[in-house]
C-alpha cells in the first residue's frame, strides 16, 4: 500500500528564489594563507606573547593545522600559545600537545 499525499498529484518545490541557492557557486574573496605563511605568523605571535617568549616550542603547520610541541611552565602559558595560534588568519585546528612542567 503506497502513500499518498494530499495534494492532487502535484509534488511540491522550493521556490526558485530561496536565500541558500547559489551560495556553493560563490567563490571566496580570500584566498588560504599557505602552512609557511601561517607557521610564520604563529611563531611571530609566540615571540611577542609574554607568557610564551621565553620558552623553546615547536611550531609544525600541515594542511592549516598547527601542532604545537615543548615544553611551559604553567596551564597559563599553554593556554595562551593556544590561543595564539587559533587567532592566527588561517588556521582550521590545534594540536596543543604543550607540556607543563614546574622545571620549564
């Protein structure tokens, strides 16, 4: 037993002039900042950070995801490079595998 709707027949559609159609076709004014151009950026960001300025990390870029590495002093610090990084004009993830070390 198939299902029927209530209208006579006619299926019915979206109207031609909805908002969304189109918005895939549109391309983007700005283009992807490339992994060394966002590598750059970061670690220009780190140096200036007072919280993560004297301390020795590894800054690697693949596809526009940061993965950071090295070792802080305090969750402050590992937070703040973090957040540094998800700042920065590009970047789509982190991978914040900082360590915190009382000795750092």
């Amino acid at each position: 037993m198939g299902m029927t709707s209530g209208t006579s027949g006619s299926q019915w559609q979206y109207p031609g002039d909805r908002y969304y159609y189109g918005w895939y076709d549109q391309k983007q004014e700005q283009s992807q900042p490339a992994d060394g151009e966002i590598k750059s950026n970061v670690v220009g960001r780190l140096r200036e950070n007072l919280h993560t300025k004297d301390f020795e990390l590894v800054v690697d870029v693949k596809k526009s995801v940061v993965i950071l590495t090295g070792e802080v002093s305090s969750t402050v610090a590992k937070r703040a490079a973090g957040d540094d990084c998800w700042d920065t004009p590009g970047v789509v993830d982190v991978s914040n595998q900082l360590s915190v070390s009382a000795r750092a």
